[in-house]
C-alpha cells in the first residue's frame, strides 16, 4: 500500500473459521480485510490503531464489498480448494474450501412493519443468519425560535438545524467554551491554525447521507469557542526536545493545573507531536506509565478536564468529521 516513518503498510486478512450451530455438515471460513505492517522497529498500539483507522473507518459498504470479493477471487479463482492438513502430508486428512459465501437476512423493523428486500438472483439457501435492523433512537434538540422540542436520529443534523438540548439552560450555566493551550514551541503557528478552523466552515468531502457540513461553532452549539493567542496568558509553550519522560509528563501536569487555577471552567488542551512517541509509555521507579493515561489521571484528581490532541491528527484528510469530533469533545466538557 505505501511506506510511512520506517513503517511499510500492507494490505491483508485476517482468517478465522465460524461453527453454525446444530449444524455440522460444513463450518464457515471467515475473511476480513485489515492491514499487516513492518518495521524494523517496534510499532507502538497506538501506531497500529491509527493506520487501521485510516484504512478501514473510510470503507463504506460498497468499498468493503468490494475488498472481500477481490480476496475471494485472489484465494479462490473462482474454483475449491484443497489441501492436506498438515500440508503435503497426505495424511488423508483433507480440507476443502469453496468459493460460496454465506450471507445473513436483515428484516427492516421499523415504524411498525417489517420488510424484506431481496435481490432478485439471490439463492435462499445461502442464507445462514438472520438480523433484525432497527431503527436509531431519535435525539432531542430544541429551537432558539420555536419553544419545542425536535428529534433527529442524525446528530450532526440534529445540531445544525436547531440547537443542543440544554441550549435554553445557558443563562444558567457558562456560554463560552474557553480553551487553555499547552503546545511545543515549533508547532504552535500549525496548531493554532489547526484549532482555529472549529470557528469557521468545513464542507464534507464527499456525498454522506450521515455526515453533514460543519457550520462553525457557535452555530451549531450556541455558544463560542474562546481560543487564545499564541504565547497569551492562556498560552503555555513547551520545549521541543524534553529531557526524559518524566521531566515532559511533570510540565505538562504542572502546566495545565497552573492554567486551570487562574483560569477556572478551561479546557486544557494539550498538543501531543509525533516527535514525542518515545515518551508516550515509560517506567519509572518500577512502574509503567502511559503519558496520555497518566495526564487524564492527573487532572481528574485536580478538578480540570483536558483535550489531548494526536499530531497525526492535523494531517487527517477527514477534516470535517474531525471538527465534529474535536468540537463535540469541546463542547461535553463545558
């Protein structure tokens, strides 16, 4: 697929085999798409997850349908196979694999009917399982204008068509989400620009009937998002280079519980380089400690919440379902 950081990407499967019950005539041999990766370093978990997330989060139906069936004609050629376990042993003990794939009928159960949409050259006897799709539980929103409420299965539509449910509690609670920043040095100018963009428009890239145009902020939720200028008061830069892991883990903590003191009610956000991976799990007098664990720890214990920000995630091509994502996490924390 392609070379990142040392690391080579492949395409792969991950193989298994499925036992129907009270049937023994034949058993199911599962394929699913994934990723296989070398180095000749360690390749941490959270590297791994972050190249499956790439790989497999933006395969819709269509795309993954497509994946299994080109696995199946790569193993199969349209033809069975056969083999000797253990292989060439001819031990007599034979496995044969066909080409045909069991499916599962999903009966549509909603809004008091059920249905059954079959293709037309589907052979029944293929089916194995059977499902039940239901539908999503509708959210509540409410209306700056109309005082009522409005349910939407579809968050993002939901927020942008009206308001968050607790939008007319505001004179009640606090109506700006104020941030506090903790950034290395070298990427403050790219972070801010990065954090900034919550404050405008992002169109989805492509054609979604589940993701929606992000509309900024303070339109969807109401309220403002209050970033700070680089090297404000509510602006801490750190060094690019720290000494060790504990000396970076210490400042941090420290930074953040420094911002939330002086500034009560902040999000502390907290920007995470690609440059500090060696630092992100350490051991320090006999005991493990992962860093991103650790700060959530450490600020749970001293009554402040935090946002911590992945670098990888400012090069994410989904820009608009990151905004919704980063801005929700913004938001709950108010």
């Amino acid at each position: 697929m392609f070379s990142e950081q040392d690391i080579s990407v492949h395409e792969a499967i991950e193989c298994g085999l499925s036992f129907i019950p009270q049937q023994q005539k034949y058993a199911l041999f599962s394929i699913t798409p994934s990723i296989y990766l070398e180095s000749n370093k360690v390749i941490e978990k959270e590297k791994k997850q972050e190249y499956s997330r790439r790989y497999l989060d933006k395969m819709r139906n269509q795309e993954y349908e497509e994946k299994l069936q080109m696995w199946c004609n790569i193993l199969f050629e349209n033809n069975r196979i056969s083999f000797d376990i253990p292989v060439n042993s001819n031990s007599g003990f034979k496995f044969q694999l066909s080409p045909n794939r069991g499916f599962a009928e999903i009966h549509y159960n909603g809004q008091n009917h059920i249905r059954i949409d079959t293709p037309q050259t589907y052979n029944t006897n293929q089916s194995i399982y059977h499902g039940i799709q239901i539908d999503e539980p509708k959210l509540e929103f409410v209306n700056s204008i109309i005082n009522r409420p409005f349910y939407d299965d579809n968050p993002m539509r939901g927020l942008s068509n009206h308001k968050p449910y607790d939008a007319n509690h505001y004179d009640i609670f606090p109506q700006d989400v104020r941030l506090g920043i903790v950034c290395p040095v070298s990427f403050a100018k790219k972070f801010n620009t990065f954090i900034k963009k919550l404050n405008t428009t992002i169109f989805t890239s492509k054609s979604s009937d589940y993701i929606h145009d992000y509309i900024a902020f303070n339109s969807i939720y109401n309220c403002r998002l209050d970033i700070p200028d680089i090297n404000s008061e509510r602006w801490i830069s750190t060094t690019d280079n720290p000494i060790n892991a504990v000396e970076l883990v210490r400042y941090i903590c420290m930074s953040s519980k420094s911002l939330a003191k002086h500034f009560p009610g902040i999000v502390i956000t907290i920007f995470i380089p690609n440059s500090w991976s060696n630092y992100r799990q350490f051991y320090h007098n006999g005991e493990f400690f992962d860093l991103h664990n650790y700060i959530k720890a450490f600020a749970a214990q001293h009554n402040f919440t935090t946002q911590i920000i992945e670098e990888n995630t400012l090069y994410d091509k989904m820009e608009c379902e990151i905004a919704w994502w980063l801005s929700l996490a913004l938001f709950v924390k108010l």
